[in-house]
C-alpha cells in the first residue's frame, strides 16, 4: 500500500498529517466568506472548523450568518462516521444554481453538537470562498469539503492516488 509523505510545515503553517482521527472540532475567528452569482451567501467570524487527517479543514458557518434566502433543501443524504447523518442544500441566486452544494447535520453525534444546522459549502462551485481574504483552492476529488489555504500543507485525501489511505 502507498503510504504518502506529508510535507513538513513551517513555522506558521499547519500539515493536515498533524490533524487527528477521529477529527477534532475547533472554533475560529477568521474571517469566511461565500460567494455565489456575485451575492455573498455567507459572511461570518464564528465559524467551527472540523481537522481530520489528510483532510483540509471544512469550515461550518452559523445559519444566522448565512442569506438563508439562497438556500433550498436538496434530497439525498449521506452518512459520516465521526459526525452523523448529512441532509443537503442547493444554492440558488439569481438564476443561477448549484445543486447539492452545502450540507448540514440536524442531529450529529455529541461529540459534534456544537455544528447543529451550522453549513458547510464545497468550495469548487462558488464564485470564491475566502478564508480571512485569502481565496480557498478546493480539496480535491468530489466528495471532500475541504478548503485549503496557503498555510495548510498536505497532501490530501482526494488527490489522484489516495483511494487506498
């Protein structure tokens, strides 16, 4: 089995090898944002991050701080391990839409509590999302919701070769 060699971060950088399993829950100051049809969707200093290894961190964002206007539940649902049982949204602005492209737990598990109805957006079908300015790559692949920023080095779950992790 291929076994990845993490890049070791610099002072002021983090390596998301040094990320725990099961994922650890942390709060954030910085500043998010979410950019959608040229709207921001969402604009928030009090957003969670959830840190997993080999993952870049997925932010969730308070629903008071997000145009709830823009959303419209999707069907489906998905099922997470650590955090419980997903349902989905899809964003719509302006005539313009993008399906299933933010998620939510109603229920998570107690370790999680603190993300109740707080939304995560995958980062690839937004104009931008930002992380305190900085516009966020995508983690790759097209389950992860990952945003990765410069200080944040991998490599990551979802790159080409990383089925096997």
């Amino acid at each position: 089995m291929f076994k990845p060699q993490p890049i070791p971060p610099q002072p002021g950088q983090e390596s998301a090898w040094d990320y725990p399993r099961p994922p650890r829950l942390e709060r954030t100051e910085k500043h998010i944002q979410i950019v959608f049809n040229g709207v921001v969707i969402a604009d928030t200093r009090r957003a969670y991050r959830v840190l997993e290894t080999s993952h870049p961190p997925v932010y969730y964002i308070p629903p008071e701080d997000i145009q709830r206007q823009y959303l419209e539940p999707a069907d489906g649902r998905s099922f997470c391990e650590w955090k419980g049982q997903a349902s989905y949204y899809t964003v719509h602005v302006g005539g313009k839409q993008a399906a299933k492209v933010a998620w939510t737990y109603r229920q998570p598990t107690p370790a999680f509590a603190p993300i109740k109805d707080y939304l995560a957006f995958y980062a690839g079908p937004m104009d931008a999302c930002t992380v305190d300015g900085e516009r966020v790559t995508p983690q790759p692949g097209d389950f992860y919701g990952g945003w990765i920023t410069a200080d944040i080095f991998g490599p990551f779950k979802g790159e080409p070769g990383t089925m096997g992790w």
